[in-house]
C-alpha cells in the first residue's frame, strides 16, 4: 500500500510495455521490507525537462532512465559520477534530500558483471565487436575498456556518434576503441577476429521480433553472441547464432545485475542477486 511516507522511484522512457523492471524492483522491495515503490512512466524525450522538475519536488528517491532519455537526460541533472560522464549518458538516478539530482550509470558494469556469471569470461584481453553505440552500447564499450579490452571495433549507422564514442574512449580510458564503416564485408573480418559480437542497438527486441541487425551467414561458431535484449530471451540473431554453433548470452543478466547495483542507490542496501534473478525468471516464464 502507498502511502505519504512511501518512497516513490521511477521509470522514465518510451516505449515501456514490454519492461521487467517494475516487477523486480517491487518484489525485491516488499522481500526485504522497504517502503518503496516503482512506478513505470511513458515519458517521450520532449517532456523530460517538465517531468523532472515534478519529480524533483515529489516524494521520489531516484529513477531509472531508459530510451531513448538516456543521454538526454544528463543536461538536466545536478551531478554525474566519473564514469556516467564519462560514458555521456545516464540510466540510474539518485535524488538527494536537498533535492539534487545526481545521475549514474549501472548498465556496463552489469553487462561486465554478466559477462562473467554467465560465461566465466572477463574483458580483459578480449577483442569485441560492438553493433549500437548509443545509450547502452555506449556504457557497454567504456566499461569493456575500463577492465582492459584489448579492442572494441564499433559499428552504428550513425557515423558521429560511433566516431565520438571510439574517439572518447581513446582519449579518457585506454587507446583499444576503432569505429568501422558499416557493410557486410567489415563484419564479417570482425566477426572472424574477435571474440564476442554485441548487439546494443535494440534490434529484434519486442514487438519486432522478426528483425536481426546481422545476415546469419556473416556469423561463425568461433564468436560468442550476446544481446543486451532480454524480451525476448532469444532474439532472432541469438537463434540464428545458435544455429551456427555459436555460444550465445542475452540481456537477463545485464539487466538484474544493473538493477541491483540502482537498488543500492536509492537504498543503501545491496538486494540479493538471486532473489531478483527469481522473480524475473518466473515473469519470463509467465509471459
């Protein structure tokens, strides 16, 4: 039950209805017997300076950002941890109570910690091709750097934007990022020097299910396959890896793990990383 004293914490993005996080979050805090609640707000990047000037004055401990607010979002806050600013965009933020906003970002380091649980691997060493470099490829590619990739060859149909994030990368964490013009003849020697394919752009998320940001025949059993989406757990491009032999890792991981390093925030308290990985298990499976 809501009530005055009940700590509120927010959603912000568009489209949402597909999201597992206000589950998690409300599951893990009635677990743990905290008076918060999570509320998702379709909220499109054109409202987002009037929505934070409301929820700056509400009873809200903090809020996630999520497309396509995620770097947006930045230019509104009071303060940004080292990393988020240096990543340039922002998906967890923590509201003081002198009513500051203060921005992080837990994406990257839940896709490294990911990385690890469901693989055993660690970036360190490791050659990566990175398809996205928008909000959550952006976390991703400066995170992969902070724990000592060896190189992040990104693709983005956007040519200054994938330009920009190799070149910060280059200039702030370490000198292993390179942009790379997008055709099929450039995947493909990527995808047979590297060791793990990301997709952060979103294709083949839901509703659009169908789609795949890679020709399966560009694809070989040597890569790993991983897909920051986690609705579904098997996008088209994770089946078709699959097909060709292809180790595969979706976005189930990144996601809880990122959730719980928001938790803290807003809490102080580290929440348990099975319960949560519990509740979203028994969501996907209700679906």
């Amino acid at each position: 039950m809501i009530t005055l004293n009940t700590k509120l914490v927010g959603l912000l993005g568009y489209p949402l209805t597909f999201t597992f996080s206000p589950k998690m979050h409300n599951s893990t805090f009635k677990e743990m017997g905290l008076d918060y609640y999570y509320i998702p707000f379709e909220i499109v990047k054109e409202d987002l300076p009037d929505v934070l000037t409301g929820i700056r004055h509400m009873n809200f401990a903090g809020f996630n950002v999520t497309k396509p607010n995620k770097v947006r979002v930045v230019r509104y806050l009071d303060e940004v941890d080292e990393l988020a600013a240096q990543i340039g965009a922002v998906n967890t933020v923590k509201i003081t109570k002198d009513k500051k906003l203060i921005g992080y970002n837990t994406d990257g380091e839940g896709y490294v910690a990911s990385l690890e649980d469901q693989l055993g691997i660690t970036p360190e060493g490791k050659k990566f091709v990175l398809a996205g470099a928008g909000g959550a490829g952006r976390a991703i590619a400066f995170t992969l750097a902070k724990y000592g990739a060896e190189r992040i060859e990104i693709y983005d149909t956007n040519l200054d934007c994938r330009e920009k994030v190799a070149a910060e990368i280059n200039a702030n964490v370490c000198n292993c990022a390179v942009s790379r013009v997008l055709s099929d003849e450039n995947i493909k020697k990527s995808i047979d020097e590297g060791d793990v394919l990301i997709n952060a752009t979103g294709i083949g998320m839901m509703p659009h299910t169908d789609r795949t940001p890679f020709n399966k025949d560009l694809l070989n059993p040597n890569i790993i396959v991983s897909d920051v989406t986690y609705n579904p757990l098997k996008t088209r491009l994770l089946k078709e890896a699959e097909e060709k032999g292809c180790q595969i890792h979706n976005g189930i991981g990144m996601m809880i793990h990122q959730g719980r390093k928001a938790f803290e925030i807003w809490t102080g308290i580290q929440p348990p990383y099975e319960f949560m990985e519990k509740v979203v298990k028994n969501i996907i499976n209700n679906l």
